[in-house]
C-alpha cells in the first residue's frame, strides 16, 4: 500500500493484481431512537436512525420527539394519551427526589 497523506485515500494492489483505492476506515457512530405511544395501549411506533450521527441524545431522539408531537396534531394521539398516568413506579421515582 502506499502511504497517503492523512484524509486522502490510498493504493493498493488486491490478490488479482488489480490497483484499488483504499479509505481509511474510522469508526461510525449511528444514532438511532425508538418509541412507542401511548404507554398502556400503543397505537403508533417509531424507529428513527441517523447514519454517522452519533449518540442518539443529541441527534435521532430530537426528530423521534418531533414525530411524537406531528403524531398529536394529526390525532393520532389524545389528549388524554398523551401525558401517561401515573405509575407506582412513577410516584417511587418522584418520592425518591
């Protein structure tokens, strides 16, 4: 293979002979988010995936709140469905703060 300067691609020669370019190869990091409302009775689902986009946090699970919000306005979420109810595993989690 020949060296090539860094962020530029290099030649190499394949087991047939032939002159190939080879990239450097870096790890991707997907983002990727999936959700499900309402809780008790689900009625839509969502999967949202952003090649190269890294930690889900900061770039697919904005898009999956997104879709959850477009999702109510188009009805397809009530009022009522919307906010989910509380838990005993909720009101532990609140009394634990």
């Amino acid at each position: 293979m020949v060296a090539p300067k860094p962020g530029k691609p290099g030649a190499c020669v394949d087991s047939r002979g032939r002159t190939r370019i080879k990239m450097e190869e870096r790890g991707r990091i997907d983002s990727w988010f999936i959700g499900f409302a309402p809780v008790e009775n689900p009625k839509i689902a969502w999967a949202v995936v952003v090649e190269g986009g890294g930690y889900g946090a900061r770039t697919s699970a904005p898009i999956a709140g997104n879709l959850r919000v477009k999702a109510k306005s188009l009805g397809l979420l009530s009022e009522e469905t919307a906010h989910p109810k509380a838990t005993p595993a909720r009101e532990n989690a609140k009394a634990r703060r």
